[in-house]
C-alpha cells in the first residue's frame, strides 16, 4: 500500500482588514485597511517569503507614478496604496464606453510602467491586464511585483517566480524563465484589451469562474493557445489602433519597451490630429526577422557571462 501524507494548508485573515478586495488572485489576497491603505498577504501565513521578495523588489523600483507606492512590510504583508477603480480588467469589463483617448492613455501607461521597471534592471515576469490597476484619476499603475531583479553585470539578486497566464506567455524552454521579449509578448495582451475590451483569441474565453470551469477550460483550452502562438496565428495587423505595435511586441520586432512607449506616443498623437495611425507606425513586414533573443538584452550592462538564464528558484528572501 502507498503511504500518503495529507497537508492541511489553514487561510487566514488579519484582524485589521476591514474587507476583501480581490480575493482570487494568486497565492495572496488584497485587503482594505482604510480609505489610503491596502494590505496584500499570503492566503497561507507560512508562505511569506514571495512577499518578502515582492517588498524588497519595490524597493528596489522606488516611486514612480506608473507604479502602485508601497509604504511598508508588516509581519503579516505588504502595506500599498489604495486603487479605488480597482484593476483595469474588471473596470473596462463594467464600463465599456470608455473613450479611446483614455484607452490610449492606458495603453501609453502600460507601457511607460513596463520601460521603467526594465531601467531598473527588473523584469515582471506576469504582466496582465488585471495587474494594472486605475488610481481615483484613472491613471494606470503596474503592480504585483514578483518577479525578477538582477546585478548591473547579470547576475539574479531577487526572484519572486512568478509566471505569465497562458494567455500572456509566450511558448518556450523552459517555461517558467523570463526575458524582456516574455515581457513585452505578454504586454501586447494587455494593450490588445485595453484597446479592444476583448481578450487574445476571444472564442476561447472561460464561459465562467467557478473552479470547475477554470479546470477544464485550463485542460481543454490553454494547448489550443499555445498551439496558436508557436504557429504565429496572431490577431490581424490592423484590428484595431494599436494593432501594429501588438504584432510588433507578439512577434519580438522591439529590442526595448522605450520603443513601444514611442510608437504608442506617435499613435497617440496622430489620431488626436485625425490621422490614421498607419501613418505613423506600419505593421510588420512578413520577412521581418525576431530580435536578438539574449535573455539579459537591454537590461545589465554585461550580459556577455550569461548567455543562458539560470534555473529559477525563489530569492531573496
């Protein structure tokens, strides 16, 4: 007879939360404190280590206006500023009307928030649109910060291990290890429903959230996805507004997020002109080539030691 050991994993709640924000994402819930405050904690007490590199990863990044502040680490998680519109996700899902000028706005946002995290020498590893989130100005802010911070020379100082959903990752070996390619492949997804409202591939959609569904939609659904994506069957090229600089970032054309922050910019500019934006930016040509995949590209100063990115554990802890 086999032997089995049971774990019995207790989720609990500290005694200053006033309510849940989000509690389905992930390995932590969100919850308000007060009317500036969140706290984000493990659902498991015990596991505080991946919020104990999440902190410091902040710390490392700073203040900056396209990044949720954090204000401390308690013994029981991480204190952050309060988003009132909550993630951008739930709030395009409840008002689609939202103009383009604002969508735009975002989609610059977005952008802006994943070039500056790439500057300090850090990589998400799972940007999604309900990582963004809206502040009481509806500007847009990145957070959930565990992923990867690396030394000017390459070397992995922090990594919290998180990964994209398979919506936002792009097919490799293996498959949890992130570059700035991964980053701005998942970005576009972001961008795409910003734009659009509708998520990559939309017929196939979860028809709901109950966990029998996520089950079988993630056994049924996520190979098609992925089938989708190593055979290039991207959304077309003119879709919508953005369309080139998503086919740009799905098939690796940027060597840099400043580069889509750019052409987001020229969109920008040209339709608040009343121009078409394919004056500005054109969609990829077929013979155009992916760029230099070198996992550390545009990122450390030297890369030249770290042709392949080490195995991944939790550090930093």
């Amino acid at each position: 007879m086999t032997n089995i050991t049971h774990i019995v994993l207790k989720s609990y709640t500290p005694h200053r939360i006033k309510r849940l924000i989000d509690p389905s994402g992930g390995s932590c819930n969100i919850g308000e404190i007060d009317d500036t405050t969140v706290l984000k904690y493990p659902r498991v007490k015990e596991d505080m280590k991946r919020v104990r590199i999440e902190a410091k990863m902040l710390e490392v990044l700073g203040s900056h206006p396209r990044i949720v502040q954090f204000t401390g680490l308690t013994d029981d998680g991480l204190l952050l500023e309060f988003m009132p519109n909550g993630n951008v996700h739930d709030y395009l899902s409840a008002h689609p009307d939202v103009p383009l000028h604002r969508r735009l706005a975002w989609c610059v946002q977005a952008a802006e928030a994943v070039a500056y995290i790439h500057s300090r020498r850090a990589l998400h590893c799972d940007i999604r649109h309900d990582n963004f989130l809206l502040d009481a100005n509806l500007d847009l802010k990145l957070a959930y910060f565990q992923g990867q911070h690396f030394s000017p020379t390459g070397a992995v100082v922090l990594d919290g291990g998180s990964c994209e959903s398979a919506r936002a990752w792009l097919p490799r070996h293996p498959p949890d290890r992130s570059n700035l390619y991964y980053n701005l492949f998942a970005l576009s997804n972001a961008l795409q429903f910003l734009i659009t409202g509708k998520e990559v591939f939309p017929d196939l959609v979860r028809s709901s959230e109950t966990d029998d569904d996520i089950l079988r939609w993630s056994y049924e659904t996520e190979p098609e996805i992925e089938r989708r994506f190593r055979a290039r069957e991207f959304p077309p090229d003119d879709e919508h507004v953005c369309a080139a600089v998503t086919a740009r970032c799905w098939r690796q054309l940027y060597t840099t997020a400043d580069q889509v922050v750019t052409d987001l910019k020229a969109i920008q500019a040209a339709i608040a002109r009343g121009k078409r934006p394919e004056t500005c930016v054109s969609p990829p040509d077929e013979h155009e080539q992916p760029c230099d995949e070198r996992w550390l590209y545009g990122l450390c100063e030297e890369d030249t030691h770290f042709k392949t990115q080490p195995n991944r554990d939790l550090i930093g802890y």
